[in-house]
C-alpha cells in the first residue's frame, strides 16, 4: 500500500531520534547503545558505566543475548584502560567473601594463556622455586583454551594441591609460599563469561579482567600477553586502579615466561616512579635445545634441558617484578642461586 498523502502545509510527523529509548527499554540496553552507535557516535563506556555493566551481568541481572553483544562490541573497538579498570572493579566488588583474613602475597602471577603452540608450564617452576627460596607467589587462572599443558595438570603430576577456594588458597600460602587458584574457584560467574569464548568464537575483554583481578591485593604482579599492543593497556589499568607493581612481558602463548635464547623487553609499572622498560639480554650459556620432562626436571632426576633454562630465566623477571633487585644481571644471578637451591 502506498503510503498516504501529505496535505501541502501539514505538520510532518516528528520522527524519534535514534538514540531515544522506546518505552520500557531494558536498562542493560544503554550500555549497548553507547558502544554499539554508528560512526563517529558510538564512544567507550567511562569507568563508572563499565563498572556498572558488569555488575549487572555478574548479578544476572542481563539478558545473555545482551551480554554477548556486549563483550563482542567491546573486543571490537579495542580495550580502552578507563572501561578495564572499570570492569575489574566490578569483577573484584562480586567475588565470593572468604571465611580467613587474606595472607600478605608477595607476588600475583597470573596464568590465563591460549596459545596454540604451548608446551609445558616451564613459569611454574620458577614460581616452585620462588616460593621455597621465601617468596609467597599467588598464581590464579584458567588454561581451558590453551594447547599447552595446563598449569592444574602439572600441579597432579607434581603431587602439589590446588586450592578450592580463597581461603584454602591463604592455608597453601601460609604453608608452602604457593598457591594455585583457578578461576572457577575464586570467581566462577567470571569463569562462565571467560568461557564464552566457546560460543563467541573469541576472547574477550574478560581476559583482560582476570589477569589484572590480583585477588589478594598483591605487592606486586607479573604478567604475560601474546600481542603486544596489550602491554600499554594493562600497564595503564595497574595504574588507574593504584596497584604497587605490575610487569609486563610478551610471553610464550601469552604467559608470564622468558625465553633465555632471545632478548626480552620488561614494561614495568611502579606506583611510586611511573613506568618504565628493562632490557634482559638473552643468556645462551643456559638456553638448550631440547626442554626435558616437566617432573624430572623439577626433582633434579635428568639434566637440565631448555625448560630449566626457562624456569631460570622467568625466575629473574619475578625478582625484578617484586623489585628484590632493580639491576637484570643481579636479577639473572640470583635466579640462578634461587633454582639451585630449590
């Protein structure tokens, strides 16, 4: 049917702007609206407005389609630090209260890598190694979507416990210097987000949350990332939310790991001096070809290959990350006495 005549000098119809909300609009639906606008009109939410977003999806207060169209808009208009810190505040605010007063960690480490071509967790050796030469390392995460062998898997192998919760995790500190916190634990409607990868067919910003959650408030943090453009973000994040220290690395399959055969670049954040880089030379005298059995080289029962190498050379970026020395070659030599020694 053709649409009806306009008398000559009858008022037009007023047409609803856009961004109007029709009536009873679901209140999720801004946060939508805001990111999901044309060009030139759509803008990242502020700090206040992802923090707000996430709390309702945490609450279950979202519709899922509304959540996957959410998490998708904001992968595609690239993670900005004001909304990150937003949303890891949200993340931190829902987490489960723990029953015990948290344990002073000297170092959060977490471990949420997806790479294809991963082998074994070689940065759980340093963070074993750390924890008996006196250090208490947090390591928390989820490897569901790595091709590596995930970190709660080698813990088995190992005949190490992992943690079932936040307070069980504060026994394992206080016992042993490590604890090892998955995801699904700590904070298991965030879990559920991170897996939507599944279904989504791509990360998402909530990987970004988890590694900057640091559940303990730690005095320090140590992170890995695949692509390096996530080095700026992540510093910028640790800095908006006041955290002490936070190093960053581009790392094997995105983990907090150092390859001793190549050099590596250290992007450190320090709330006291701002931010700053240090160069760590590659270390060939211990880079070896092949890397060995996880188990064996941990109980000293094979000579060393190149996944000791790794654990040695990883070693050094924690001790640097928790500023027990500020100077990469000191840092090096006594990662060395650190492995040694375990």
């Amino acid at each position: 049917m053709n649409d009806p005549i306009r008398l000559k000098g009858a008022p037009r119809t007023a047409v609803p702007p856009e961004t109007a909300e029709p009536p009873d609009e679901h209140r999720f639906a801004a946060f939508v609206r805001t990111l999901g606008r044309g060009p030139g009109r759509s803008r990242a939410l502020t700090r206040a407005e992802a923090r707000d977003a996430l709390a309702m999806i945490l609450a279950g207060e979202a519709d899922p389609h509304q959540v996957g169209a959410f998490l998708m808009l904001l992968r595609y208009r690239g993670e900005d630090p004001e909304e990150i810190a937003g949303l890891i505040e949200a993340a931190r605010a829902a987490m489960p209260p723990a029953a015990v007063d948290r344990v002073a960690v000297d170092l959060d480490w977490p471990s949420y890598g997806a790479g294809k071509t991963r082998g074994a967790p070689w940065f759980l050796l340093a963070a074993l190694a750390l924890a008996r030469a006196g250090h208490r390392i947090l390591m928390h995460g989820s490897n569901e979507f790595s091709a590596g062998t995930p970190v709660a898997e080698a813990l088995a192998a190992l005949g190490m416990p992992i943690a079932r919760d936040r307070d069980e995790a504060a026994q394992h500190l206080s016992r042993t210097g490590f604890a090892y916190l998955p995801l699904a634990a700590f904070h298991p409607r965030l879990d559920r987000l991170l897996g939507l990868r599944r279904l989504l067919g791509l990360r998402s910003p909530i990987n970004t949350v988890a590694r900057l959650l640091d559940p303990f408030d730690a005095a320090a943090g140590i992170d890995g990332v695949f692509h390096p453009p996530y080095i700026a973000l992540h510093l910028a994040a640790a800095a908006r939310l006041g955290r002490p220290r936070l190093l960053v690395v581009k790392g094997g399959g995105g983990e907090a790991e150092r390859n001793p055969a190549k050099p590596v670049t250290a992007h450190l954040y320090a709330r006291e001096a701002g931010e700053s880089t240090l160069l760590l030379p590659p270390r060939p005298e211990i880079a070896v070809a092949r890397p060995g059995d996880l188990v064996e080289t941990w109980c000293g029962r094979q000579p060393e290959g190149a996944g000791a190498a790794i654990a040695r050379a990883t070693i050094a970026l924690a001790l640097l990350a928790m500023n027990v020395v500020s100077d990469p070659p000191q840092a090096d030599a006594q990662a060395d006495e650190i492995w040694r020694g375990r």
